[in-house]
C-alpha cells in the first residue's frame, strides 16, 4: 500500500513538472538600437538609423508590441518611437545596468514586447528571458531582432530589410 502511494505521489509530481505554465508567455522582440556613428559618445541616430527605425515598425505590423522597453538613452527613444507612434505602445523607460530586473519585467508582461537594447545589453537580455544567447555584438551591427517566443522560447535571429 505504501510503494503504491508513493508511486502516485512521484507520477504526480513528474506530471505537474511537465505541464504547461498557467503564466502566460509573452511573445519578445529584442534588438539594438538602430545606426548609430561610430567612436561617438552618446551619439543619435544617423538618418540611415532614422529610415531603419521605421522599417522597423512596418516589420513587426504582423504582431505589433503592446509595450516597448527602452533603455534611458536617446538612441533607444528613436529607435522605438516609429513603432510606439504607430501601435500606441507603451514605452517604459528600464535601467541597462539592471538586466535583471529587465528581465522580470519583461517576463510579466502581457502581449508582445520589444526590447531596444545595447551592444553590450542584447545577448544578457536575450539569455534572460530564455532566448539562445547570441554572440557578442561589434559597433556595425545594427538591425538585427531576435524573436523568442513560446513556451519552448525558440529564438530566431532577423535582419530587417
């Protein structure tokens, strides 16, 4: 009687391991901020970075953020602002020294999210909400998004056009 107690007790428990979240996965966009001139501290977007920002926009129409997360730079703010204009998403501003805090907050947000991060900031941001962590990022790479959605937290890497 015991063994078969503790039998069920174990397929219990094993089956809650395997059960799906009652939290909802939030669909995440994370990408760095847009075009930017090399060697200059605290540099704005260029209009090459201006033009990408918008395109940005017209990528995610297919599933449009809810909220943006934006680091407190001004490069951030332009890269997301296309996008928030367009789909009236709320912007919130999230310290970049603190990708822990980021992530949590990501992670309890409901709806789509995109992240606009820093060279320096994509890959722990991607990692932190379960993404597979991309390679360290060198100053031209400008435009890439990573995607990671689901449960599984597939994530799949995309250049704007």
């Amino acid at each position: 009687m015991l063994r078969a107690l503790l039998a069920s007790s174990l397929l219990a428990v094993a089956g809650c391991a395997t059960m799906p979240s009652d939290r909802p996965v939030p669909n995440i966009y994370v990408t760095r901020h847009l075009h930017t001139p090399e060697g200059v501290p605290n540099a704005q977007l260029t209009e090459e970075g201006r033009a990408a920002a918008v395109r940005l926009a017209d990528w995610l129409a297919k599933d449009p953020p809810a909220t943006i997360l934006v680091s407190e730079t001004d490069r951030a703010r332009d890269t997301a602002a296309p996008t928030a204009a367009r789909y009236k998403a709320a912007v919130l501003v999230y310290d970049p020294k603190d990708t822990p805090a980021l992530v949590e907050q990501v992670l309890a947000t409901k709806g789509t999210v995109l992240v606009v991060g820093h060279s320096n900031t994509v890959p722990d941001i991607v990692a932190g909400v379960g993404g597979e962590r991309p390679g360290p990022l060198v100053h031209k790479d400008f435009g890439d998004i990573w995607h990671i959605s689901g449960p599984a937290r597939t994530t799949a890497r995309h250049r704007l056009p």
